[in-house]
C-alpha cells in the first residue's frame, strides 16, 4: 500500500483532502500534519513514506523549507508541492526540492494522476539505490564553458530570448531542468512546452535570469576534467540525434508540436548517461572507456547499476513530470516492441533517428556501443516500414557519421 503524508497549516484544508481522498483508502495509507515540523517529526519515527505532499504557505517553516529538509533526510520520498501562492519568488524557491509542482485548487483526480505517475514508474526501474539517487537529485551538472558563457549573456544589456534560448538548447542538463519547470502546473502552459525559445518566451527572460542568477538553477560540472570530453559529446551527440528525430518526424507527416516533441525526446534520450556520470563519476567513466568488458554499454549498464540508462533517464523525466509520450520514448527508443503500444510517433521518430544516426562513438570505444539495429518488426506493426528509405536519406544528410 502507497503510503503518503499530506502537510498543510489550515485543517480545513486537511479535511476537504481526507474527504476527497476517501475513496483511495483501499490503496493508499494516508497521514495528515498541520505543520512542516510535526511533518518531520512523524518522518522521523517512521521513514517509509512513498510520497509528501505539502502546502508553500506556512508559518515559521514554509512548504520550500519543509520539502527542503525531506530532500536531504528522505532522497527516496517523492516530494509535491501544493500552492496558490502565485508571486514568482515563492515558486522559484521551490525549484529544487520538489519534483511535482501542483496550483491551488487542485482537484482530486489531477491530485491522484500527479501522484499514480511517479509511482507507477516503479515498475521501470526496480533498483531501490538508484531511486534513491534520482529522488534525490535537485538539478543536473552543465558544460562549464556554456555554464560561464550564458552567465554572462544574461548579465549582458543586450542579452535576448534567442541568444539565451541558442545556449540552453546546446546543453541536455540545462533543456531539461527548464522544461520541467515550464510545463509544470505554475506557469499553466496550454500545451506542453518542447523548445528552450518557447520556454525563454513563456516564462520571461527575467525568470530565466532570476533561476540562473538567483536561484541557482544550473550547476556547473566540478568533477574531473577527464569526464569533460565525455559531456561535449553526449551533447553534441544529442543535438545530431535531435535534430534528424525532429525531420523523420516531419517526413511522417507529423504536426508542428509532434515533431517539436520527437526533438525534445531525443536531446533527452540519453539524459541517463548524465545521472549515472554524475551520480557514480569514476565507476561510469571506467565503464564509459571499456573497464576491462567487452560487454554492450546496456548489459554492463545493467549488470553495474541494475538497470540501462535508457530507464533511468525515463524514470527520471517521469518523476519530473515530462509528458507520458516522451517518457515511453525515451524508456523503449532502443527496444520499442517491447512497448505496449504501437502509435507513439515520438518513439517512433527517436527509435529511427537512434538506429540510422551518428554513434555515440565519442563518449566510449566503438566495440562497447548499444547500436540500435532498426526494429522492422515494430516499423511494419506501427505501419511505417514504407518510411526506412527516406530516413536513411535524411540521415545521410544529416551531421554526423551513420550508420
């Protein structure tokens, strides 16, 4: 049974959520606090909550701090902010420590579905150490060069929309963090947000400014200059694969944000590679270089880790919220029949644009790479195979060497 803590200063507000969570007492064990430190408290005693769910606006410790502190005791537990709060100081505080960001009033079914998703994506990823780690990641390590250069271009009077928007796009850590924060409940998005130029227009450059200068939204990578190489070439690498996923999708016939969307799916594909980097630097490098296994990078991913970085980038995309499509893609871009479904166009896009792109040929010797073979099975099920042809033409004249 999912066990969950809901913390809100006013009781009637406790009350109205035991009421109008009634009918999930058969799945979920509920437990209610009328404060961060009572919270803590009953945390304290008993650590095994799944999920915290707490209010922004409280005295003495406000929902940030609270969540803040469950961050550094409890990396497991999947923290939710609820707020109707709407001054941007208050939601940018709380960036770091939460993973879900939810507006008031918020009804219970967008309550449930905030909560099932994280959970269900347990079924991903079954290693509790690695949960762990993710649960408790607050951002991701960027290029320290693009670091540096977009500090200054937002210092800069002549900074704009589109130079910071042509920095960001140049990092995965930088692309997800602020897509995450866009599309999330705060800024009310009509439709999911799958470019930094949308996101830089959408929230304000000021905002930006704000989360980079301010808040600290983005970390430079401090760790060996060795792992260097390593970051320019996923995101190069990236790019390239963004770039031709975004053009398959078009030549599908896609619309527009479809199309948007498989370029967003596919700068985030290998987000994993950078969770496992950051996470265990050493042992990943050694992995990276071959480490003495003449294994393909995903089995000795698994048999270090406990699972691929394909999964453990979709778990994490998923626990931050990205949409159910792109998490899909990215979990089975590398083994898409093993997906339930066959009319995911994203995953369709990204599972091409992998097997026809350039190789990850920069980050590790050729012998260890996952190349991903064209799954024609799934191309003839999804009802694409007709397509392969054209593909390989884009991705002849896409950058890049293929394959």
């Amino acid at each position: 049974m999912l066990r969950i803590l809901f913390v809100d200063d006013e009781p009637h507000i406790l009350k109205g959520l035991r009421r109008s969570m009634a009918g999930m007492d058969d799945e979920w064990d509920m437990t209610f606090c009328t404060s961060g430190e009572e919270a803590l408290a009953v945390m304290q005693r008993d650590a095994t909550f799944d999920v915290v769910i707490s209010d922004m606006r409280m005295p003495r410790m406000d929902g940030a701090e609270f969540l803040g502190v469950v961050r550094q005791r409890h990396p497991e537990t999947i923290r939710v902010i609820l707020s109707g709060y709407a001054e941007i100081e208050s939601v940018l505080r709380t960036v770091g420590p939460a993973h879900i960001y939810l507006a008031k009033p918020c009804s219970a079914e967008a309550l449930r579905d905030a909560i099932s998703r994280p959970i269900s994506l347990k079924r991903l990823l079954s290693t509790p150490s690695l949960r762990s780690v993710l649960a408790g990641l607050s951002n991701l390590p960027s290029l320290p060069g693009l670091f540096l250069q977009l500090d200054q271009e937002l210092r800069s009077p002549q900074c704009s929309a589109q130079t910071v928007a042509a920095l960001i796009d140049r990092d995965v850590a930088m692309t997800a963090e602020l897509l995450r924060l866009t599309n999330s409940a705060y800024f009310s998005v009509a439709s999911p947000v799958t470019s930094t130029l949308q996101v830089v227009r959408t929230i304000g450059l000021e905002t930006v400014q704000a989360l980079v200068l301010q808040i600290g939204i983005f970390r430079q990578f401090a760790g060996s200059a060795s792992v260097g190489p390593i970051l320019q070439g996923l995101t190069d690498y990236s790019l390239a694969i963004a770039n031709l996923a975004e053009a398959i999708s078009v030549s599908m016939g896609t619309d527009q944000s479809k199309a948007k969307a498989a370029h967003c799916a596919a700068m985030l594909s290998r987000i994993g590679i950078l969770v496992l980097l950051d996470a265990y630097p050493e042992v990943y490098a050694r992995l990276l270089s071959g480490g003495g296994t003449a294994l393909p990078l995903h089995q000795a991913e698994e048999e270090a880790f406990g699972a691929s970085h394909a999964l453990v980038g979709a778990y994490l995309l998923g626990l931050w919220g990205f949409a159910p499509p792109l998490v899909e893609a990215v979990a089975f871009a590398g083994t898409p029949s093993a997906c339930p479904g066959h009319d995911n166009d994203t995953l369709t896009a990204l599972h091409a644009a992998m097997g026809l792109g350039p190789a990850l040929s920069a980050l590790m010797p050729v012998e260890i790479q996952s190349a991903t073979a064209l799954d024609m099975a799934y191309l003839i099920e999804a009802r694409r195979d007709g397509q392969v042809m054209l593909w390989r033409r884009l991705a002849a004249n896409s950058p890049g060497e293929t394959r």
